[in-house]
C-alpha cells in the first residue's frame, strides 16, 4: 500500500513514546501547538518502564558535583508529588552507615546539602537512627547501629508516561503506539515521515513543521535508519538490572545501601508483597530490546543486599527480574555510574537554515527531570517555530490527580463510602493507579458482578475495557506489566485468558461492561 499524505502539517512530530517524548507533546499540545506522536511499541515500553522509579535528586550525584542536576532534580520532587499524588508519593530512605566506606561527616555533609538545596517543604527532614532500637533496624545485621534516614518520593514510572499522553491527548495530541517512523526526509520547509503501524503494515506520510527525535536508546539508530545519518554516536547506553524477592521487612520505609565497590543498591517496599532491590549500571551493547538481567547481575544484587540483611538472598529468592537500558548522553566517563544522569539538547537545522525542518534530539535525562526538560525542549521550538501559549505544566495536575497532596486515604475513604459493596483493597489499588479517573472507570458499578468477567487477583473487565479505551492497552502486557504490575500475581493462564479477551475486544466480538468514553 502507498502511503497517503496528512495535510495540514503538524508543528511537531515526536518519535517516542516514553517519558521524555510524552511529556514534550503534553507540554507542546498544551501551549496549542499541534503535535503527532510515534511510539514503535507500547507506551513506557522501553526505559520509562524499567526505572527504580524514583523521584528523587539522586543523593550519590553529589559526589560526581552534578550540583545543577540534583538541585532541578530536587525542586521537581513536591512539585510533581502536588500533580500527582495518586500515583507519587513520599518515602523515607535509611542508608545504614558502613565502617569503612564513606565516612559519617561525608555522609551528614552529603545529607544537609540534600535537604536544603531544592527548597523542600512537605518533606520531612533527615534524621538519625538509632539501629539498635528503630524498627529498621530489625532486619539488618546486628553490626549495623547507626543511619541516617531522609526523604524522596516513589512514582508508578509507567503510569507517569502514560498519564503524560492521555493528557496531550486530551489537550489535542495524536498519540500513536506501535507505530515506526521507517523515514524521515526533509523537502519544502516542511519533514516528511513515513510511519507504519507495526500490527497491520499499513504506512501513511505525515508531515511536520519540526522533528524531537525522543526515541531513548534508539536515539541514535533513528538518526542512521530514517534520517540516514552514518554511525552517529551520541549517546552511551548503560544497563541497569533489577530482581524482586518476597517482602523481606515490614515497615514501609525504603533503604539505601553502600557497596564495597563504590556503587549503591536500594531495598524498595514493593506492591505490598514485594521488596525491589536494584539497580546495576553497566555498559550496553546489543539491541535495546532485548535486555534483560544478567545471572551476574542478580547475584551481585543479591549479595549487595545479602551483606546489609540477616536474611541472606539467594537466586532461589528472586521471583522477578527487569533489566532497562539508560540512553546516557556520552560525555567520555570513564565508567557507567560516573556517565552524566543530565540531559542534552541538540537543536539542528536544515541544509537551508534554522527555520528549514529543524530537528530537537534529546539525549539523556531522567524521570524526576522530565517536565523541566520538556520545558527546555519547548523554548528550543519557540526559537524555530515562534511562541504559542505560555508555559503552563509547573501547576496543572495530571488525569487523576485533582486531589489534595497530603489527601489520597481521603480519596480512598470516599469511594469506600461511595462502592460500599465492592472489596476495599480493590478500591485502594485503583485508587492508587487512577486517583480521581477511579470514578469515570465505575461509573454505573454497584456490586462485583458490574465490573464483568474476573482475569485473576482483582482486574477486572471494567478495568482492562477502560485501559484500551483511556490509555491504549492493546495486550495483556500493556495491562499486566505497564499499566499495572498485575503480572506479579495471574497465572499464565489467566495472562492468556486476559489476552484473547483483549483480541476479541478489539475485533468488535464483545463489548467491555459500562461506557468508558474516550
């Protein structure tokens, strides 16, 4: 099939999918520029998915003097906790001091410079613990008595992207998921990009007023495969791993861990049953898509927890592993964890000047900085492209997130209230996935049997209905792994199960319960 030309042009065409390219076009959508967005895969389906999923400054970067980094970093925590409390929240970090490693005065120096560089306010401050009495100190080796314990903030990563694209779309954005750019050209002032859907072949051409190449760890190979470019080497790709064992303390703070080798491991509270340990930084090579957590890997993290628990961690612990690649801007560190967490912005122009189809090439970044790169990004666009709206994301929430920032056990006491017959863990988990949305979801729900056929643990038709109708879930794992992390805990028959329903949905075959709207 030839492809078909989109006329009007849009004024941005966005490659990617994940955190940095969805937070552009909901910045730009809202500002009123028209926008179309590319996503080879699922939303978040690369490194926005596979984050330690933090907001934080990034406490170690202090030693590398990414000062700028970690105060931006630092001033985006309660900002985007108050635009997203469903699915940010405040956690408390207990880094044990080890003899022999950093030493206390670095550490308390490290920890004052934490709590007073990013003007925090809701955010307690750090504290010292007494290990022999705390409760975090009961599940720690007896040789560990004192730590410092200080605040940063837990984010659903995936969720993040998502509720990023659902509000561009909401503003007037195309979103477009499993959908490649296979070329790019530019020709009268204008690009012009050829997309194919992934799933039926079918191709059409846009076009595009400007270019943000936010393809992440294929950043570089969009560069050599649409645009043509030869062996472009702009970013250093760094493979971070992470495994999942079964809760190993009860309380629900989180800790942080040195290691003898300089590097640091997080012990994470993980949905409720889980605590998350990670993560690696390594160097990459090989397809993006095909990473996944090294035997080498799981063992290191095992035994970096292993050296701080009583409870040892075998391989036979792990019941989950998640490996994701970093698309680090190559600043020539010498080793993985020293590369640059900071972002890069490139601005290019055509081969007639500035305003001739310019390009934007993001490099770097991390979650906790995404709006404030967006933001950068825009001022790149307002150069080319002239001034539309204001910027406008420092105060708007996200879908969901039109609650008070301390609220969410309100919220969730509201809609106990509110669905009295239906089970109150359920309510505390939608509750945590779509704040306020919750409500558009059970609409018209009375008892269990309005919500439809049951997938395992609590996901139910109404819920999958609405993700393909709100956030473009296509398959079980856009739902269980994405969306969710329901996976965690349905069979694989049950994944199946979910799976064919899906299809079904899709061809038209049955009809998800209640009207989701879109």
């Amino acid at each position: 099939m030839s492809p078909q030309p989109q006329t009007p042009p849009y004024d941005l065409l966005i490659v990617g999918g994940g955190i940095n390219g969805c937070g552009i076009a909901r910045d730009a959508a809202g500002r009123g520029y028209s926008v179309c967005l590319a996503e080879m895969n699922d939303l978040a389906s690369g490194t926005s998915s596979w984050s330690t999923k933090l907001i934080h400054g990034g406490l170690r970067y202090l030693e590398y003097y990414e000062f700028r980094l970690v105060r931006e970093a630092l001033s985006e925590r309660e900002l985007l906790w108050s635009n997203a409390p469903h699915i940010i929240r405040p956690l408390r970090f207990v880094l044990p001091h080890q003899k022999g490693l950093r030493p206390r005065w670095l550490l308390r120096l490290g920890l004052f410079l934490y709590d007073h560089l990013g003007g925090r306010k809701l955010l307690p401050a750090t504290k010292t613990l007494d290990l022999r009495r705390d409760a975090a100190g009961q599940p720690l080796k007896p040789g560990f008595t004192t730590a410092f314990e200080y605040s940063d903030c837990w984010v659903d990563d995936a969720r993040l992207v998502v509720l990023n694209a659902r509000d561009a779309a909401d503003r007037g954005a195309e979103i477009n998921t499993r959908t490649r750019v296979i070329s790019a050209r530019r020709e009268g002032g204008l690009w012009h990009a050829v997309l194919r859907d992934e799933e039926t072949g079918d191709t059409r051409e846009v076009s595009a007023r400007l270019m943000v190449n936010a393809a992440g760890p294929w950043v570089d190979h969009l560069l050599e495969s649409a645009l043509e470019r030869k062996a472009p080497h702009n970013v250093r790709l760094v493979q971070g791993s992470h495994i999942v064992v079964n809760k190993l303390f009860d309380h629900d703070r989180a800790y942080i861990f040195q290691n003898a080798d300089g590097r640091i491991v997080f012990a994470i509270p993980y949905e409720r049953d889980y605590t998350l340990i990670g993560t690696t930084d390594r160097d990459f090579t090989g397809d993006p898509a095909k990473v996944a957590a090294s035997e080498e890997e799981i063992l290191y993290l095992a035994e970096a927890a292993s050296e701080y628990f009583r409870q040892p961690i075998t391989r036979e612990d792990v019941v989950w592993t998640y490996s994701g690649v970093r698309p680090l801007f190559d600043d020539g560190a010498s080793k993985a964890q020293e590369a640059t967490r900071d972002y890069v912005l490139k601005l290019e122009g055509g081969p007639d000047g500035d305003k001739d189809a310019p390009l934007i090439n993001i490099f770097g970044g991390k979650i906790t900085t995404y709006r404030r790169l967006a933001q950068s990004a825009l001022e790149e666009v307002e150069t080319v492209l002239g001034a539309a709206g204001p910027a406008w994301t420092r105060d708007a929430v996200l879908p969901g997130g039109d609650f008070p920032t301390t609220g969410f056990d309100a919220l969730v006491e509201e809609f106990r209230r509110d669905w009295p017959q239906l089970d109150p863990a359920l309510l505390t988990r939608l509750a945590r996935l779509y704040g306020t949305a919750t409500r558009l979801m059970l609409d018209g729900v009375v008892t269990t049997d309005d919500l439809g056929p049951m997938f395992g643990a609590d996901l139910s038709a109404r819920e999958v209905g609405y993700l393909m109708d709100r956030e473009w879930a296509r398959t079980a794992g856009d739902v269980l792994w994405r969306r969710s992390k329901l996976g965690l805990r349905v069979t694989e028959e049950e994944a199946a199960a979910l799976d064919q329903w899906m299809q079904a949905r899709t061809r038209g075959s049955l009809q998800s319960p209640g009207a989701q709207g879109g």
